[in-house]
C-alpha cells in the first residue's frame, strides 16, 4: 500500500466512524431485525447508485458519491453490530 492509499484508508475510515456516530445518535433504537437493518442499508446503496449514475463528472458528483459511500459503510457496520452476534 502506497503512502497515498493509506492517507485514503485512514481517512475513510474516520468519516465512517464519524457517520457511524451521527446515525447512532440520531437513530439510537437498533434494528429490530436484520430485514429492517438490510431495508436500511439498502436505501443507502440506491441513493449510492443515484449518485454514480449521474452523467456530469464534477467534483460535486463526487464528494456526493463520497458522501454515499460513507453511509453505506457505516450502515453496513451498523448491521454487523446489531443483527450478527459475534461468536
């Protein structure tokens, strides 16, 4: 891994975390099942979609996408926490 991509990593990975917060704070209940945490998860993957499907490159575009992404990372983590015990 380049020093650049480990800059990426790191960075993604404190907004994630962050997000990860936000939601939590926001939305404290956890999910009641892991169909509600999927319908959730799978919200974010559309709107995701929506944001890679425009057709206009510009940096908007893509701190959208960014922005996306980062939600359906922290959802996904959401999921993993709340719908699947750890062994």
């Amino acid at each position: 891994m380049t020093n650049e991509q480990s800059l990426q990593m790191t960075m993604a990975f404190r907004d994630i975390t962050m997000e990860l917060n936000r939601a939590w704070e926001g939305f404290p209940r956890p999910a009641a099942s892991a169909h509600e945490a999927f319908a959730v998860l799978k919200e974010e993957v559309d709107e995701l979609w929506d944001a890679v499907k425009l057709n206009q490159k510009t940096a908007r575009r893509d701190e959208h996408i960014r922005s996306e992404a980062i939600q359906v990372a922290a959802m996904a983590i959401r999921m993993l926490a709340e719908c699947v015990p750890l062994k």
